[in-house]
C-alpha cells in the first residue's frame, strides 16, 4: 500500500456539547491508522477542545497546513457536533488536497439538549458554505457515520484511492514512443488538452528507438535476456527473439530515464514485426508490474487512465480491447489482448507465443512476445478515456471477470466481462454514441467512485455507467 497521510479536522459550535470532541479524536485517529493510513493533527492546546470554530482558529489551522506542505494526501473534516462553516472556510480555502466531510449522527436516546450533536444539519451548512467558495469536497456514503464503523472504513479505502488519483495526475509525463499506429484515427489525441491538466507528452520517434536497440551489448543485454527467460517461457524460440525484447526493453529503460517517463504508449506494429520479428506485450507487462502504466497500439488517451485506475487501486493494471459478444448474452462481453498483462493480473507464470494476425501478415515468428496465461478472475473497475472538443472524457463502470471460458482455440489472452449494474450491451452502445476507443483499462476490485472524484477534483469530465 503505498503511503497516505491525512491531516485531521475537528469542527466545534459553541452551543453544543464540546465535551464529544476528544472521544472523536481518540475514535477517528484509530480509525484512520487501523486503515492503514497515517495522521496529522494540529496541537490540541492550541484551541478550545483542539478544534475549529472561530475565524482565527481557522487561520491557525491553514498555517498548521502550510508548515505541513506536501506531508498529507488529504483532509479529513470531523464533525463531532454541528461545527462552524465560517472557521472552516478560512482553515481548508487553501488546503489544496481533496477533503472528505464526516459527521457523527445523534443516537435515539440522547437527543436532550445536553448531548444532541445536530451534525448532520451543521454538515448540509459547511458544505453549502465549501461550494459557495468553490472548495471541493467528498461526502461519505452514509451521510452520518462513526469513524469506527465498516461503512466510514469503505470510506476511508475510496477516499485514500482519490488521494492517489489527484496526487499522481496533477503533473506527469508519457513518453509517446512512435507515430500513431496508421490505421487507428481511433487513438488520435489533443495533446493540448491534456496539457493544460499537467499532462505532458513528450513524442519520441520509432528511428531513436530502433538505433538504440542496435547499440545495446554487453553485461548488461545478457543480464536482460536471462530476467526476462525467467518471467515466462519462451519454449522454442531461438535466443535472437529473447535479444530483440531485451534490446526493446533496454531503449525503453534508457527513455524513461532521459525524459523523465512515468507513463508510455508505443506504436507497436508492424515496424517492429518486420525489423526485429517480435511484438512488446510481454515487456509492457512487466512494465506496468512495476509502476510504470503502458499502453499499446499508442493509446495515449488510455495510458491516462491506466494510471487513474492503477493510482486510485494500488495495484498494477492492464489495457485490453472490448472485442466481441458473449454469443446472446447481453450482460456480458469478452476482453481482449495480445499479452500485455501484468502478472499480478495473471494465474500463474505465463509462456512466449507469437501473434497470429502477424505471422498471417508477414510469416512465421514475426510477431514472437505475447506473454499468454490465464487472465485473473476477480471484480474489476473497467475505464477509458478520450479528448474531444480541448477536454478530457472519461467513463468507468464496475463488474467482474467471470469464470466463463472461450474457445480453446481463441489465442492471446481474454476474458469475459459482466456489467455489475446494468449490461455490457449497455455500455457498448455509450461508448459508441459517445466516441470512445475501442480499449479499456481495467484495475483489481472497485474503485469506480473514487476515480470520478478524483476526476472531479483535476475538472476532467467523467461518467460513472
């Protein structure tokens, strides 16, 4: 799990019960740290209870955060009691992180005077008050939750997923490597577009590589080649076939490192086919194993939110064609591609096959590094992305990979994808009125809302199907 801080908030109003606030700084704490994430608090003394009411005891909490600059992911808003909007607009006007409002409910039994919170009306206040400033906020799923129950713990776990998210895609680079593949208009990008969110691009043509790949020798070859004959099996293939990938892998390696790479989208035939008699699927995946998102086919647009998916999971993605029906069901469709999957997302170690649509094209063992084996079974979040009109289009739905098998005969790898709510029919008539690819990236377990949050926060228009 990669490292997550979140700085705490305690909002108090003076006419109702202070005494609630520590027992919810003690409960929220351990919440958060159970979770596996870790706090920042300002010193309790500093105020009455430790928490913010009045205007200046919310611009000691926005000095708090700006001698904590870039030491947490995200604010958490507790709200023990009602809170006030207007100590909370001074503290968080310049918080910069995405924030997620929290308010205790009040427990039938303890409604007197004494002991009433009236949180959930204070929470409805602040957030009107957020939104009145343009200060973005998430709310929880149960409107009022306790920090120490498994509902506020969901919480936790998607909102953690949106700090990923927002962190990791206010400003990176993908290395576009060679032109766009010449018969897909469907992966044509506005780099402008993307640009004006951090996201830069930087193109690399296809001769660079390849005059890279020719030099490469030595220790260091050797020691590729033997890495990669231990990710997966290449059975017949003669050792220039394991060299060419290696040689691949090497120039990528060297690229990432001169441009400052956290992403790439490689044009990936024929080029390579007919030069070298190999395809990068299994050197994609094993990028994309170790953090760095790769897109085939120079899906640009895609390797954007292979790294929205894999930010807000954790966890290593993958990219795949939406590539046909599941005979007459329309809840479900089949997955497709060559082999770039990583292996988190695979059932045990893979082995080298070439790709049948090249070796049809330009003869036997031109396209050799499809790293095929069983694609993981699990609930998924599937998404794609596309530029349109100088903005950045998104959608995800959720769902499962099922336990239906295809045709022995069908190769690479693929699976069968069922729509959690709704049909896949469904989504593939809104992904062709609306103009998206013909790819989607997809990450381990349910991270749908926490990416159109994210998406919410950088302002990329985003629907969750």
């Amino acid at each position: 799990m990669s490292n997550i801080t979140f700085a705490l908030y305690y909002g108090n109003r003076g006419f109702f019960p202070g005494e609630v606030i520590e027992s919810a700084r003690k409960e929220l704490r351990a919440a958060v740290e159970a979770a596996g994430f870790a706090c920042l608090e300002m010193d309790p003394t500093l105020t009455r209870y430790g928490a913010v009411e009045t205007i200046a005891e919310g611009k000691l909490y926005a000095e708090f955060l700006r001698s904590h600059a870039g030491e947490y992911d995200g604010v958490i808003v507790c709200l023990p009691n009602f809170g006030d909007e207007n100590g909370a607009y001074y503290a968080l006007k310049d918080a910069g992180v995405p924030i997620l409002m929290q308010a205790y409910p009040d427990e039938l039994g303890s409604m007197d005077f004494a002991h009433r919170r009236d949180a959930v009306c204070g929470k409805i206040a602040m957030c009107n008050v957020l939104r009145q400033a343009g200060i973005r906020y998430t709310l929880t799923k149960k409107f009022a939750v306790k920090p120490s129950s498994p509902e506020f713990k969901e919480d936790l776990r998607l909102f953690a997923g949106t700090c990923r998210a927002v962190r990791g895609l206010r400003s990176f680079t993908i290395g576009a490597i060679g032109a766009r593949t010449t018969a897909f208009k469907t992966v044509r990008i506005d780099e402008i577009a993307m640009q004006r969110k951090g996201i830069n691009v930087e193109t690399i043509d296809l001769s660079q590589v390849f005059a890279m790949m020719d030099k490469m020798s030595g220790k260091r070859l050797e020691e590729r080649k033997a890495y990669y004959r231990q990710l997966s099996d290449f059975g017949k293939y003669k050792d220039e076939k394991v060299e060419n990938i290696a040689r691949l892998s090497l120039a990528i390696d060297d690229l990432k490192e001169s441009y400052a790479l956290d992403a790439i989208a490689i044009r990936c035939w024929d080029e390579l086919q007919k030069r070298y008699g190999v395809a990068p699927c299994v050197i994609l995946g094993d990028l994309i194993e170790k953090g760095v998102c790769a897109a085939c086919e120079l899906d640009v647009n895609n390797a954007v939110m292979m790294r929205a998916l894999q930010l807000a999971s954790d966890c290593p993605v993958m990219l795949l064609d939406v590539n046909n029906n599941y005979g007459d069901d329309e809840k479900k469709a089949v997955f497709f591609h060559c082999g770039p999957v990583p292996a988190s997302l695979l059932e045990g170690k893979g082995h080298i096959e070439e790709h049948l649509m090249f070796k049809k094209s330009y003869g036997d063992e031109s396209g050799v590094g499809l790293n095929v084996a069983r694609i993981l079974r699990t609930e998924v979040t599937i998404g794609s992305m596309k530029t349109e009109d100088g903005k950045l289009w998104s959608f995800t739905t959720e769902g499962r990979l099922t336990d239906d098998e295809l045709d022995k005969a069908f190769f690479g790898c693929g699976a069968v994808f069922e729509k959690r709510e709704g049909t896949a029919n469904d989504m593939l008539n809104y992904m062709a009125t609306e103009g998206y690819r013909h790819h989607v990236a997809i990450a381990k377990g349910y991270w749908g809302s926490a990416v159109e949050d994210a998406f919410g926060y950088l302002a990329i228009e985003h629907k969750k199907i």
